[in-house]
C-alpha cells in the first residue's frame, strides 16, 4: 500500500517537489512547470472541499512549492507536501515495488524517468523493466516448461546485447528474477537453467540448441559436441521443453555436420522396415537436410517401406521449412502395391472382371511402376491380353450405357436437374495417374 493509499482519509491532496527530474505524464497527476500552472494548481486546491478522489500535484521550482504550501495552509486544504527523490518519481511513475538495490542516481544515469511503460498492473521494479524490453515471457511467476524457449528467444534477440549494454541494469533485474524462478520451481534442472540462463543466456542456447537436435541420435553424435559437464545439464532436461527451440547458428551447423557423418556411416546398412523406422525416428523433423537423407534411403530402395513407414515420414516432417506438402505427398509411390493377378493360359475374363482388374489391381500397380522405373515383363503379357480384349470388345462396350462414358451426357439431361448449372471438363491425353486430382 503506497502513502495515497495510507493516508487517504487524512488527506486530499499530495503535493511533490521533483526538481528536474525527468517526468512521463501520469493519468492523474497536475505538473508545476511554470508560473501559469501554479495559478491553476491553486484553483485546484481551493476546490478541496469537492474533490471525491486525491489530487497529486508535481512541481518543479522549489520557489513554487513553498507558495504552494503556504497557499494550502491559509485556505486550510489538507494537503502533504514532500521531496520526491528519483526512486519515489519511479515508484510512482511505473506503479512499481522498488528493490533496496536500485539507487537514485542508477534512475538518473540510465535515464530511467525517460521510458513510458505499461503501468496498469503493480509489480516488481525487475519485472516491469525485463517487460518493457524483452516481453511478457518474463511477467510469469512461475517459470514451466512452456515458458524456456520464449525468455530464451528473447534473451538471445539480435537487439538483446545492444539493450543490455545501454541498461546495465537489465543484469541485475535478469539476475533477480531467475533467483525467484529458481526459488519457486521444484525442479532440479529448471533451478539450474535458470542459474546459468543469468550467466550466459546465449551460450545456454546453443547447449540447449545441440540437446534439441540430437537427442535423439546416438549419444556419441552428442558428445562430438559437448564436454561430459555440458552434457550432464542438458540431459535432465525433458526434450519436450526444447522441442520447439530455434537452433543457434553454430550450434545447427555442428549438428549438420554430425548428421551428415552418421548418414554417410550408414550408407547400405538400413536394409529392413525395423531399421527404417529406428532411423527416422532419430530425426528431428526440423531440418531439410534430414528428409534428404530419409529420402535418399528410399530412392536407393534398400527397403520397401510399407504405408505405415510413409505415414510415419509425413507425420515427422509436416512442419519441416523447405518440405511442402507435395513433396511429402509424394513419398506414397515408394509403397509398392500388390502384384495385379496375372491371366494364366487359356482362361478367359468377363467384361467386368477386366474393369476390376484395371481400376483395382492394375492403375495403382502402374502408377508405382512409373515413378519407381519397373517394369514387370509377367504382368505385360497380361497388359498385352488387355489390350487385345478391349480392341475385340471396343464397339460393343461403348454401345452399352452402363460402360461407355459416351452416354454420360444423356444421363445427365435425363436427370431432374432444375436450374443447376453442370460443367463438363475435357481433359485430352490425361495420365491416368492425376485421374485422383479431378
């Protein structure tokens, strides 16, 4: 409780004397600056008697200040009269709870009085001043999982160093607030981040950066990279807690390099679905350079991933910069279908056995033979028996309604359509295999 609040009932107005400090203006308070305002702050207070809230002046001369008090006195305005100091303009000013540490001239040297900040809500000096400059991440009062990468980023912004080193203050308040987190968490290794994130936020980063992207290899990738202490801390962090982490320029090229060593490692070693799987689960799903080397090992078809496999990728990697949806769409032609059935000998199709065979079997076959280079001399001569059936067959299939797309037009005059308007799109020479796009 601040001293309007204490002594509210005693008095109406509050008068300071601030000198030349710096002053923001403040939602209910009246600066002095020259002679024509101290002609309306007494007006003010000859008004005491109707005031329903307190009044707070602020005056800059000295000279004005002391007629200010006379003037009270003789018209008997319960007014307190004070010398404000820099801390008291900054409590005020701010809506803040001052730490003992912070001295006047540290206010008035870093120009503090100068910044118009957010003071709707009363918090602590730190809190106000790591707001103002880095964001609501540090408004928090307990610091979770959730919050790490956001105080981290904004820690290591490409403007952070320039602000710390105009406000050396900021060290400080960072200091004292992770001193708080540290005191309020339960967990072990957040008392520990928050410790070292007061001491080097950025080299902090880049540990948590390497945590984040190899975690989930071998641990030998891990310790190419980071000494056997380093890697003790970031080991009892959750890799949840980093998962969404932005790498740290260095550290992404460390990570780069060890990933490019193990896939080289590997070359014709991942030759089974178990394997496959084990692989992309290593992966991070954050680099473009993973899903080149998850689609390098499909393309040299050491294994025949199953649909299941694809899924997997896809799911890995659908946030992955520089992989579009297409791409991933893509990886479906990887799955092999089943082998069509193959005509043996002197057995004979019905018409509708062969437009099974061709919508079910045979399309979806050929779709992958096409993107995978196959060819099946077996089912070919089954293709070429096809072909002699629907050339034998063609005109009777197309004067039958139910076969030939011919008669689709008069079906669709011959439906109670009303007004509705139909488009009827001619696509010449289409692949059979965007049929699915239409």
């Amino acid at each position: 409780m601040n001293v309007f609040e204490k002594e509210r009932n005693i008095y109406k107005v509050f008068v300071s004397y601030i000198g030349d400090l710096p002053h923001i203006p403040t939602e209910g308070v009246f600066l002095v600056d020259d002679d024509e305002d101290y002609v309306r702050a007494c007006r003010k207070l000859s008004q005491f008697s109707k005031l329903s809230e307190c009044r707070r002046i602020w005056v800059r001369s000295r000279n004005h200040f002391v007629w200010l008090r006379d003037f009270s006195e003789q018209i008997g305005c319960p007014a307190l009269f004070e010398e404000k100091t820099a801390r008291l303009v900054l409590s005020e000013q701010w809506n803040i709870i001052l730490p003992e540490w912070l001295t006047d001239d540290d206010i008035i040297e870093q120009k503090l009085l100068e910044i118009d900040t957010d003071s709707k809500q009363r918090v602590y000096f730190e809190t106000r001043l790591l707001t103002h400059f880095f964001g609501n991440a540090f408004q928090v009062d307990i610091l979770n999982t959730s919050d790490i990468v956001p105080v981290i980023q904004a820690l290591v912004d490409t403007n952070a160093r320039e602000t710390f080193k105009k406000y050396p203050l900021l060290r400080k308040c960072l200091e004292v607030r992770c001193t708080h987190w540290a005191n309020k968490s339960q967990e072990p290794w957040l008392k520990e981040l928050c410790s070292r994130l007061s001491e080097n936020a950025e080299e902090v980063w880049q540990w948590l950066s390497l945590w984040a992207g190899l975690h989930g290899y071998p641990d030998k990738l891990l310790e190419y990279v980071l000494p056997p202490e380093q890697i003790l801390f970031v080991q009892k962090i959750p890799p949840s807690a980093v998962a969404d982490i932005p790498f740290e320029p260095a550290a992404r090229e460390q990570i780069l390099t060890q990933i490019e060593f193990l896939f080289k490692k590997l070359k014709n070693q991942v030759n089974s679905n178990d394997e496959f799987r084990k692989v992309v689960k290593w992966t991070t799903g954050k680099l473009f350079e993973e899903y080149k080397y998850i689609s390098l090992i499909l393309k040299k078809k050491q294994v025949l991933p199953t649909e299941t496999d694809i899924k997997m990728v896809q799911e890995k990697f659908k946030s992955c910069p520089g992989v579009s949806e297409s791409l991933l769409g893509s990886l479906v032609y990887f799955v092999k279908p089943q082998k069509p059935s193959l005509l043996e000998g002197e057995e004979i199709w019905s018409t509708a056995e062969w437009i099974r065979w061709t919508s079910e079997e045979y399309i979806p076959y050929r779709i992958w033979q096409e993107h995978n280079n196959y060819f099946d001399e077996d089912l070919e001569q089954t293709v070429a028996r096809f072909s002699d059936w629907y050339i034998n067959e063609y005109a009777s299939i197309h004067k039958d309604n139910d076969l030939s797309l011919t008669h689709c037009l008069g079906k669709i005059a011959s439906t109670d359509s009303g007004n509705d308007f139909t488009i009827i799109l001619l696509v010449d020479c289409l692949p059979i295999a965007f049929m699915r796009l239409l």
